[in-house]
C-alpha cells in the first residue's frame, strides 16, 4: 500500500482565513495544462468568463455560455488537486432571478465539482447572494469594474473616481459581504479607495487593477506570461514571453517538416524481424510506450 499522502485541497474557508494572516494567490486557467502549471503555486484558480476573449476571441465576455464554463471548469478541476477551483456564472445565467442563479450555481458545482462560483454586481446582486449561499453555494463577489456589464457601462473605464462612484462601490462591497460572499474581487477600481475597502470588509478583498494592500491579488495568466498578444493591461505584469517562445518552437517545426527533417528514424515504426512474431515498435521506445493508447502515453491527433 502506497505511504504516499496526498495535499488536502484549499476550500473557501481556508481562502477567508488568510484575511489579515498571508496574500491569497490566483490565477485564471480555462485549460488541464495551464491547471496543472498553476496547482502549486496558487492557492485560488479562477474558471473565469474573460476566456471568451482569450480563448474564443470575442471582444467581450457578453456572449460566453454555461456550457462553456461548465466543459472549461470541469477541465480545470481534473487536472488541479491543491487549488480552490471557483466557476464565473455567465452573463445571463444568474441575473434574472436568485432561483434561476441557484440553477446555474448547482449545475457548475455539480458537472465540474468546483469549489463555488463568482458572479458580478453589487446592492442589486445581494438577494441572490444570500439565496445562494444558505443554500450551500459559496459565492466570490465581484465589484468595481465589471467586464458582463461594459455595455452598460461604457467600457473598460476606472472606477470610483468620483464621490457618486466611490459610494456607490462601499455600498455595494458592504452589500455583497453581509450577503455572505466568502470574498470579494474589486477591479480596476482607484487604489486609495481598494485599500480602504480592505481595511474595513471582514471578508477577504482579492485585487485586480485594485491595490497592493488587497488581501489577494488575480490576474489573467495569458496576460503575464506572454500569451495574450501584444495588449497588455495596466494593471498587469509580464513575468515570461512564452508566445516568442511558442512561435519559434512551431517555426522550428514548420522548418523540419518543409526539410523532411521530422519525422526522423527515431519517431517511426519499425518493422519487426522477420519470422520474429513481435509488433511493430518506435525506435528508442520501449514495448510498453509503444502498446495501446493510453491518457499519458502516445496520443495522436
């Protein structure tokens, strides 16, 4: 019998007890690979909408569906076993009423076995915070900026420059808190503002174009690691330029198959001897790699 023991995974009371003790970690992810990049060093991977601009190229993130964030958030959760996995509740999907979010809400927990959802809004979102979470969902608020609602809005602008402005995003961090979300995401909101929301929630503050004083911080992975094209936002910071990286490697490829360089001898099958009774098998692999198909062993496309 295995000794090994495997890490307990993070949940959101692990997540509201950091408030005031260490900085929460997060990350989106929308994919198994880049899940399974971030696992150990994040304490919160966000399944969020914004992969409709990232993944699917849209030019917001109005037209993503539940099926969508469920296939991605199901993903997601395989391939992570530390991380608290949240699922974004998508543009109409919650908004009409707090039974219809609770539709929504159990069919993302229940398909991806996620760790709880996020949805946006403020004062007007309270009821369904509440509805949710005494029904057993936890619920991460997210106020400020908010991306599903640009076309009311205006666009992507900074929030709470104004008195009105400012008001408006306490009333709705108070709001959304006392409802019982488990945190709150404050967005590209001015930073004097972000810190003292901090200061005066009980619940934790996760920043994003917000202040260094948040209890936690998220980004957009693409964004920081060089993956998002040419636009970086402000509030963002590129630790990698994996997409120059990227783009050399498939050069490089392109390169070799345009040579007949690829595939080599070491990538074919060879023909077994004659009278021998073997199988087919690749050069330099072994008999096991070169059987059946498994989920970890060759794959074709």
């Amino acid at each position: 019998m295995s000794t090994q023991t495997r890490e307990r995974r993070l949940n959101v009371r692990d997540l509201a007890a950091m408030k005031g003790s260490r900085p929460i970690v997060s990350l989106t992810a929308y994919s198994a690979p880049m899940a399974r990049a971030l696992d150990a060093d994040t304490d919160m991977i966000l399944v969020g909408d914004s992969l409709g601009m990232v993944l699917y190229g849209m030019d917001t993130t109005v037209g993503v569906t539940l099926d969508m964030m469920v296939a991605h958030g199901a993903a997601v959760v395989r391939a992570t076993e530390r991380a608290c996995v949240i699922v974004d509740l998508p543009f109409g999907s919650y908004q009409e009423s707090p039974q219809a979010a609770f539709r929504s809400a159990a069919r993302v927990m229940t398909e991806t076995g996620c760790s709880g959802v996020k949805l946006e809004g403020g004062v007007e979102m309270a009821d369904t915070v509440r509805f949710l979470t005494a029904r057993g969902v936890p619920v991460l608020g997210h106020i400020g900026l908010m991306p599903q609602s640009v076309n009311a809005s205006g666009g992507f602008r900074v929030q709470g420059k104004t008195d009105d402005g400012a008001r408006r995003i306490r009333a709705d961090a108070s709001a959304i808190a006392d409802s019982g979300a488990f945190a709150i995401v404050i967005e590209n909101t001015v930073e004097t503002l972000a810190r003292s929301l901090t200061e005066e929630l009980k619940v934790p503050t996760i920043g994003i174009g917000a202040s260094p004083a948040c209890d936690g911080q998220i980004l957009v992975t693409e964004d920081i690691v060089g993956l998002g094209g040419d636009f970086t936002p402000r509030f963002a910071k590129r630790y990698a330029e994996l997409g120059d990286g990227l783009s050399k490697a498939i050069g490089q490829y392109a390169e070799d198959v345009r040579a007949r360089r690829f595939p080599a001898a070491e990538h074919c099958f060879n023909p077994p001897a004659k009278g021998s009774g073997a199988k087919p098998r690749l050069a330099a692999v072994s008999s096991e790699a070169s059987g059946a198909s498994t989920a970890k062993g060759r794959r074709g496309a």
